[in-house]
C-alpha cells in the first residue's frame, strides 16, 4: 500500500511539472489558455468542395485593405480551414490586386488556443522582405489577422510569428507580442 | 662620408636630377592651389603642385621656409637635414627613413623640372618629427601649422525655422568667442591666431531668409549678415567633448501672435544684446510641459522606407528631429531629448525608455510612411490602440505600499511596461487633434490623418505619445517634397505650434 501511495505521489509530481513546463512553453499574451495543435483532418473533405472566402488586397488608395471573395478549399475543422484560407491570401496574386505580404512568404503552420486565438506561423520573407513603412506593416499585418478572423468566426485573435519564433514587429512598428484581435477598420 | 653638400638649386645639383628625370619621366603635373603656412610670424603660401591625384609641395620650397639642407647621395638618394637629423628619400620609393626610423609616403618623389616634389603628407611624416617646433597639417583645409597657433576648425550650419533659424557653429580644438550685433550683422570674435574654416562658410540662403550670409570678415571674426525681417537673437556656447558649440537662434519679427518665449542670453557671452526688442511671443514659458523627447524613427542598419529617388526614412526623420530640437528648445525653453542624434540603431523599448526615464512630458515619434501602391500620400498621425484586454490588465495592475526615503509608506501604481500609454490615451488624442489642426494647409495630409493602432514605441510610453508620419517616401512626389527644406521648415513649425497649443490646454501640473 505504502509503495502504491509513493507510486501515485511521483505520478502526480511528475504531472505537476509537466503541467509547469507546458504552461512555461505557451506563447506570451494567453496565459490561462494552453496550446494545442490543430490536429489534421480525420476525414479528408470530398474533392473538388470549395468555400467562399474573403481576402485581403491593398486598395487603390495604398492606405486600406480591400476584400475580395475567393475559392478555397473545404476542409473539416477549423484549423485547417484557416490554413487552406491563409495558404490562397499568401499566393501570388496578379494586376490589378496587390498583396500587402511580401512576395515569397509561406505558412509554416497554423494553430489554435481552446480560446479562439489563433498562432500564425510564418516564414522568414515577411519581416526579412518587408519594404518597411508604418501603413504597409499595418496592412501586412491585418492581412494575416483579417482573413483568419473574417472567415471564422470562432476565432477572434491571431498572433503572427516569424520563422517559429515570437516577434517584437516585422517592421520596426506595429507590435506583434500578443495577438491582434480583428480589425475591419483598415479594410475600405 | 660619402654626400656633398650642393646649394640649394645648384647647377650640379639641377643637372643631377635632370640625369634622373631622363630615366624617370613624370606623368604632366597640373598647378594647384597652394599650402597655408600659419605661424605667429603670420601666413606664408607654399604653391601646391598635383600629380595624378596627389598634392606634392616643393622641397626647395620647404628648405627655405624651415631651414633645411637637402642634399643628393652618390647612390641616387636625397638627404634632407635639420639640426643633425636627417631625413632619406629614394627616387622610385614610396619608404623614407626619418632618424633611421622608416615611414611610408602615399607616393615617391617626383620631379618637375629641375624641382624635387615631395608628397604633402612628407610634412607630417618625415619632417615633423625632426623639428624642434610643432608642425600640424591639416590637408583638407590646405593648412600648415607651424608652432604654438590656435586655429580651431570651424564649421558652420543654419537651420531655418520658419520664422527663427539656429545657427550652430563648432570650434575644435574648444575656442571661445564674442557675439555682438552691429546693426543687421552679428559679430563674432574668436579667441584664436586664425580660423581653419570653409570660405564662405556658409552658402548665401537668399529670399527672406533671417540669415543671409556668413562670412569671414578677418583672421579671427565671422560676420552674419541678416535678413531684413530679423527682430532679435540670443546666443549660448557650451563645450561638447572637444569643440565648443556656439548657437545663436535669432527670430523674425512676427506678425501674428504665437508665443514663443526666449530664455535671457547667458550671462557668459559679452556683448550678447538683450532681446528688448524681441516680439511679445517671447514670454518666459509655462512650466506644463518641461521636457519632450522626440524619436527619430529607425536608424543604423535600420534604414526604414527608401524612395525611389535614395531618400532613406532613417535620415529624414533625424534631419527634421534636429530642427524641432532647435526650435522648441531655442524659442520655447522646453528641454528636447532626442533618442538618437547619428546614425544607429536604438531598440524600440530604449527608445521609449529614454523618454521614461527622463520624465518626459511628451513623446514623438516621427517616420516615413510607405505603401505596396504609389499612390499613396499624405502625413498623418497614429496614437496607440488598446483592447480590452489591455485595458483590463493595466487597471488591474493594482498598487504596492513600499517605503520611501523619508520614512513611511506609500502607495505606488503599477502598470506592466507595455501598457504605460493606457493611462495617456485622452491626451495623446488630444495632442493629436492639435497637431493635425496645425499641420492642415501647411503639408499634404493623408484622407484620414488621425489613427490608431498597436504601435510599439508607443505603448510603453508613460506620458501622451503620437507617432508622425511626414508623408509617403514611396510616393515620388512626396519624396521630393518631404525633404525639401521648405516642407521640413513648414512641418516643424507646425509642430511647434501644437506643442504651443497643447500645452495651453495643460494646467501648471501638466493636465487638462
């Protein structure tokens, strides 16, 4: 019985640190949420299925966002939804639309929070190419918010990280160290 | 010993290096301007000849203004000789041997006619150490020091500011000096045998510039000329590591009211007028607002938004940071702290701790803006945006009671680093709201000039905080436009003005 109950007690402090470490490893600006990666579809949606989706383009004006509906790819869960989604804003785009993101940045990955935020992974070209500008980096950054956010509604916040990694700015302004929530007022 | 000693320019001595010019042709040399010999004696010209890109000075010349002996070696070299030490040239050889110690010259010698020409920079170098008295060149400034003469390098820059203008100029080594007005000029004496300065040194402004010229009215004293819409000035000089900072603000006769106070002239400068005549803007300042720190935005490797044309973001907004320091601090006696005066990259949180860390009473952040569309253009104004969360988490920063040098306790306030600017939220609007009043019909303004959003620098900002956006370096004409001086005068102006305003609305203890 003794060597049950000392059992159990190594169990549960190994549970508390593993709880500890867990918590320590959740990114900064959800600390009451815990991380969990979007699991991949169990049951792959039928080909060919397609959603309507709102994107984000730089106006005309170059200070604003301007939505354009798009095909994207069904998927069965949030989470991949919201990559399909970011994967199509993220693609090249041709005159007269023009991408607030720079050329060549991809998705790395894409996860929610059990709170509705969600964690933007991607690849270095965005800050690295990013030509700089308070507007333009507002642009690039409601671009990734937006179209998480617009598209599904239960997620509410997105934080956008770099090559892995958390980010101050990608520019040298808008701040990137909690996530954003959505923001339809840079969009005309 | 194998030398003989030959009279300067002699026959032999001529026919010797004509001998060696035949198996040594020289490239044509083309005349130059000359070296200024300076020396208590007074100035003496050394003509300066150039070859290719090198600045060669005559050594019979030199032997004669520093009592030289030069004589030709058997084996081809050249001996130079002052008081038992001597100094060995070899045609050919870029290396001298000063005292048997060896030194390189930028080129050998070279010959022009039957002349020996030797590098300036044989002066420095080889002649220098050998002589009992102190040589200093100064290539740039083609000057030649020679003894115990105080020469300072001066320079001189204005800043136009609407309707004042700074001037700054810095002596180096530290050289004090006399500032007196006669009239429509401005005087000012050095203390010093000479200048070692740029002639004019400053290019005329013209127009209705408050100041027209400067020029150099003798060895020691620089004349200011003055537009005829010049009203007043006060100067003040402090030591800045090793130059002497001189900066003189003078101011237009207004002709509307702006207030605009000027401290008194330091007690320091002599002959320093004091500005009775000075507009009644100048009124000793309200102490609402002390101290503003004003943040050239990137900086270093940093370079910001880039034009089309090279216009970099980073060295627009440190130029224009210059002039508001000059202005708000030369017209208002508001301390300005920038949080960089050169070229490098400061953190974003240093930024905002240097404007934390000194209490300032407002923040400005200034940038270039730029856009995926060319189109864009216009300045505008963000102040920082918060939601809910934030909020939430500032005001639940709670308090903690701790001790305090006087004894007992007291309550401080805590708010997380980045959250600062939640509590100046209504002021930073404020001084917004004012602003684009007073930049509106002065510059270009973008459709919607005031927003909002995340910024970094200034969410940490513990007092009201705006970031400016000058206007859009991706917009060809706005690149042209944003660094004229024109524009540059017009928006500081502007900003001076809000800050006037802005603090009209603050009581004595800084709030509304």
């Amino acid at each position: 019985m003794t060597t049950r109950r000392a059992i159990a007690l190594a169990c549960a402090a190994l549970l508390v640190v593993a709880f500890a470490w867990a918590a320590r490893s959740v990114p900064r600006g959800r600390p009451t949420t815990r991380a969990v990666a979007a699991p991949s579809p169990t049951a792959p949606a039928p080909p060919g299925r397609k959603i309507k989706a709102r994107l984000f383009y730089v106006s005309e004006s170059g200070m604003k966002l301007t939505g354009v509906e798009r095909d994207v790819a069904y998927a069965e869960n949030a989470a991949e939804q919201a990559r399909e989604i970011v994967a199509v804003q993220l693609g090249q785009v041709a005159e007269p639309l023009v991408s607030a993101v720079p050329t060549g940045t991809t998705l790395r990955a894409l996860f929610l929070t059990d709170n509705g935020q969600a964690f933007v992974d991607l690849s270095r070209e965005v800050a690295a190419a990013h030509p700089g500008g308070t507007v333009n980096e507002l642009l690039t950054v409601y671009t990734i918010v937006n179209v998480v956010t617009a598209n599904l509604p239960a997620i509410s916040a997105v934080q956008v990280l770099v090559d892995g990694k958390e980010v101050d700015t990608l520019a040298g302004h808008v701040d990137l160290r909690r996530p954003l929530g959505k923001n339809l007022g840079w969009v005309q | 010993m194998n030398a003989r000693a030959v009279p300067f320019l002699s026959s032999t001595f001529s026919l010797a290096l004509a001998i060696g010019l035949l198996s040594q042709p020289a490239p044509a040399p083309a005349p130059g301007p000359s070296l200024t010999q300076l020396s208590k004696e007074g100035r003496r010209p050394l003509p300066i000849v150039i070859i290719g890109d090198q600045e060669f000075v005559g050594l019979d010349d030199l032997a004669a203004a520093f009592q030289l002996a030069v004589h030709e070696e058997s084996f081809g070299a050249l001996t130079v000789s002052y008081k038992g030490k001597t100094i060995v040239l070899t045609p050919d050889q870029t290396l001298a041997s000063v005292s048997g110690r060896l030194i390189s010259l930028p080129a050998p010698l070279a010959r022009r006619g039957t002349r020996w020409l030797v590098p300036l920079e044989f002066i420095s170098r080889a002649l220098a150490p050998i002589y009992d008295v102190r040589l200093e060149l100064r290539k740039p400034s083609h000057l030649l020091l020679v003894g115990d003469v105080r020469a300072p390098y001066v320079t001189v820059r204005y800043d136009p500011l609407g309707n004042a203008g700074r001037l700054t100029i810095d002596a180096t080594p530290r050289a004090t000096s006399t500032v007196s007005q006669e009239g429509e000029r401005i005087t000012i004496k050095f203390d010093a045998d000479a200048l070692d300065i740029a002639n004019p040194p400053l290019a005329p402004q013209g127009g209705q510039s408050l100041v027209q010229t400067v020029r150099v009215a003798d060895a020691t004293t620089l004349v200011v000329d003055l537009g005829p819409r010049f009203a007043g000035f006060k100067a003040a000089a402090q030591p800045v590591d090793t130059t002497m900072r001189l900066v003189i603000d003078v101011v237009a006769a207004q002709t509307e009211t702006t207030p605009a106070p000027a401290p008194a002239p330091p007690p320091d400068l002599p002959g320093t007028p004091a500005p009775a005549e000075l507009p009644p803007a100048l009124n000793p300042p309200a102490f609402a607002i002390r101290t503003i720190t004003v943040d050239p935005g990137h900086g270093g490797d940093d370079e910001g938004v880039k034009g089309a044309a090279g216009a970099k973001e980073k060295d627009l907004t440190l130029s224009v940071a210059r002039r508001m320091k000059a202005a708000i601090e030369g017209r208002l006696g508001i301390r300005v702290l920038l949080t960089r005066d050169d070229d490098r990259n400061v953190p974003i949180d240093e930024r905002t701790a240097i404007a934390n860390n000194n209490k300032a009473d407002l923040f400005i952040s200034l940038h270039l803006n730029g856009s995926m569309r060319r189109s864009a253009s216009g300045a505008s104004i963000f102040c920082a945006a918060f939601d809910d969360d934030a909020h939430a988490a500032a005001a639940s920063g709670g308090a903690e009671r701790l001790p305090t040098f006087g004894g007992g306790l007291r309550d401080i306030e805590l708010v997380p680093w980045d959250l600062a600017q939640t509590r100046h939220i209504a002021q930073s609007d404020a001084f917004a709201a004012i602003l684009e009043q007073q930049l509106h019909g002065r510059v270009p303004l973008a459709e919607m000039p005031i927003g909002h959003a995340p910024l970094r620098v200034l969410e940490s900002s513990n007092m009201p905080a705006v970031l400016v956006e000058l206007g859009y370096l991706t917009n060809t004409d706005q690149e042209k436009l944003v660094t004229g001086d024109g524009f540059q005068s017009a928006f500081v102006q502007a900003i001076y003005d809000a800050v006037v305003r802005f603090r009209e609305t603050l009581g004595p203890g800084g709030t509304p």
